[in-house]
C-alpha cells in the first residue's frame, strides 16, 4: 500500500501537492476559529483567512523554491498571530509544511538556523500581543515543539532519499561490473580460443608447406625420397585435422555426446612426432635433456609443447642454416627451454614480436613463467622461457614485460 502511494506521489506530484494544499488550507481556516475560554479572538476573520490562503498558495513552490514558500508562510503565520490569534498546530499547518520541505530540499544546517529564527519570529510575536497572559506556555513552547516536528521529519526523508539513491547507484555500478568483467572473460576465451587456432594451423601449415615444397624439389631426381615425404605429409595434415578438431571442441557444450571423443591436448610426449614432423619438412632438430625429468602439470605441459612448436615453426620459415636446437633443463621448481638457430633469422617486425611471439609470452606468463625471445649475438635466433613446474599464474607486472622483451 505504501509503495503504490509512492508511486502515486512521483507520478502526480502537483496533484498530490493541490491535494496538500487545500486540506492545509481548510486546517488554517479552522485553525482561525479555536481558541481557549476567556480569549479574544477578532470579529472580523477574512483578514486570517487571506493570510491562510496566501501562505498555502506559497506552497505551490515549497518543491522547487523551498525558500521562498517558507518566507510566505512565516510571514502570514507571523501576522496572523499579531492578530492576536492563538498558534495551534492547525494555524501553522502551512508553514509546517514549508518547513518539512526546506528540510527536505536543502542541507540540516540551514534548515535548522531557519526554523531557529521562525520559531524566535513567532514565539515573540505571542508574547508582544499578550505579555500578561496566562496561555503564555502554551503561546511558546506549543510552537517550538509543533515547528520541530516538520525539520526532523523533513531531515529523515532526505536521508532515507540519500540512502535509496546511493543504493541505486551501487546496483547500477554493479551491474557494469558484472557486464564488463563478462565480455573481459568472452574476450579472454577468445583470445585463448585464437592462439590455439593460431598454434594448431601455423606450425602444421609451415611444416605441411615445406614438405609439399622439398617432395616437389627431390621428385624428379630421388622419387623414393619425395615419396616417403609426401607420407609424412598426410601424416602431418591428418595431425592437424585432429589438432584442429580438439581445439575446436571447446566451442562445444559440457553435455555434448562427441565431447569425450575429443583427444587430449598435447604434451612434451609429443616432442618426438614434433622433431619429425620438422624434420621431414626439411629442419634439422637436435634435442637435449638436463636434470631430472619431472612429471609436469596439464596446463605448463602444453603450454611447454606450443612454445616449441611456435619457435621450431618459426625455424622452419626463416633460419637460412635449416637447423634448430632445443635443450630442456629440469630443475626442483622450473622447466627452462631454450630453442635456437645458428643461421640468419627474420624476426616479424612488429612491436614486441608477431603474433606468434606475442602469444608465446601470453602462454608463459599464464602458467607464471616468462619468456625471452630475439637475435643472438652470435647470429641466429633464441627463444629461452622459464615454466614452473606447478602453474601460479600472476598478473603481468611492469618487470615482468620488461623481463620478457627481446
């Protein structure tokens, strides 16, 4: 019930404020009228009953001009009581409510330093009309009291108000939030959804395309050589369908009947078909292993397995020398891969590396490792990346970038 007439009032505010205002107005003329035994009142009440309907009309604007509705009804009320006529709650109805709204509409200091002063205008009019009077209790503490009531309640509304918005604010901030850090999460899934795309396509169409390339060149003269080639190259295209087809399976529902179809995602136990996927498109590989093998988790395991495929892809396309090294070193908490080339390397020139750089570091510092990546000194290319051996992944800091730039 309370709501609806909420609802009501902010639809319809001047109906409810005429509404308001004849009801004061009629409470002000019967106020004119009461008295107690022995007073005496004016025979002739148009006067007060002018001033009544003054300071109701004032009302109209005790909204948008609280201010100003609060001086008119001071005045009349002022007036009315010089008169000689007794201040009830019903004679200073109007200003009540011109009080309630400055309260409402302004800061509780000056609310409060205005009502002070209009309680002082009318408690000093009661007593300059009838100083000798036995009502002169009821003549001042009777308004101080009934003109408190309008700018405590007027005080409660407006907090009640401040609070209700600032509530409504939080629910909207909220809400943004929750809608940005949704499409940041689609736009991460993407991105993660991408770079194995990326990693899948790149490296077998480099190799698939070197392959096709060599059996081409050795066709003519060493047949039997071209032909195991362009075995290899089914074999390389047929692991990139099924590559593909894993990586695209994430796409799919958690209730898909084909999803437990899917393959695993790679590993470094995959090293070795890698090793001659490339060599047979012509790269030779050299593979050593330091320390102690140590049993890696799913996520480092693959990310371990695409940075070398990305590095060795990138040989494949650009070392002059045909020739790339990988040495993996285990150590009680970190794996460290290094993959290089001796010849003349041709890195993408694009700020911070190509995409296949780019993602590589991504990887890395997904599973809270780093990664460097660039020319050598001595000629060649590097790719050199630390991985924990359990992923802690952590938000890339400015250190961290620098770290891993070339």
């Amino acid at each position: 019930m309370t709501s609806n007439i909420e609802r009501f009032t902010e639809r319809h505010p001047r109906v409810v404020d005429t509404m308001a205002i004849l009801a004061l107005f009629a409470c002000t003329a019967l106020g004119t009228s009461l008295s107690v035994p022995g007073a005496d009142l004016p025979h002739d009440d148009r006067l007060a009953t002018l001033l009544a309907a003054i300071s109701c009309l004032g009302l109209l604007k005790a909204r948008s001009h609280p201010r100003i509705a609060v001086a008119v009804a001071t005045f009349c009320t002022v007036a009315t009581g010089a008169m000689g006529y007794l201040p009830t709650p019903l004679l200073l109805a109007p200003l009540m409510m011109a009080l309630y709204w400055l309260a409402v509409g302004t800061d509780s200091k000056i609310a409060y330093r205005y009502g002070l002063v209009i309680m002082a205008m009318v408690v000093i009019t009661a007593i300059l009309d009838k100083p000798n009077s036995d009502m002169l209790l009821l003549r001042t503490v009777g308004p101080v009291m009934w003109l408190l009531l309008p700018l405590v309640g007027g005080k409660n509304a407006r907090l009640r108000h401040d609070h209700l918005e600032s509530a409504h604010v939080r629910a909207a901030h909220a809400e943004r939030t929750r809608e940005e850090e949704a499409r940041l999460r689609v736009t991460e899934e993407r991105m993660r959804i991408a770079r194995e795309l990326h990693d899948v396509v790149a490296h077998h169409m480099a190799v698939a395309h070197a392959q096709a390339g060599t059996a081409a060149h050795l066709a003519p003269t060493h047949p039997e050589q071209a032909q195991k080639i362009l075995a290899d190259l089914a074999g390389t295209t047929s692991s990139a369908l099924l590559e593909l087809q894993a990586t695209v399976g994430v796409l799919r529902h958690a209730d898909d009947p084909e999803a437990d179809s899917l393959q695993p995602a790679p590993g470094l136990d995959r090293l070795p078909e890698l090793v001659t996927a490339c060599e047979s498109a012509g790269l030779t590989v050299t593979v050593t292993a330091e320390g102690e093998v140590r049993s890696l988790s799913p996520g480092v395991d693959l990310t371990a397995y695409r940075i070398i495929q990305e590095a060795l892809t990138n040989a494949t396309k650009h070392a002059s020398d045909r020739a790339a090294h990988i040495r993996l070193s285990y150590s009680d908490s970190f794996l460290s891969i290094t993959v290089t080339n001796d010849g003349t390397a041709v890195a993408p020139a694009v700020p911070g590396g190509g995409y296949g750089l780019m993602g590589m570091r991504e990887r890395a510092n997904s599973v809270g490792g780093n990664l460097r990546a660039g020319p050598r000194p001595e000629g060649g290319f590097e790719v050199a990346t630390a991985l924990p051996i359990q992923p802690h992944p952590q938000v890339n800091t400015l250190a961290d970038r620098q770290e891993a730039t070339p």
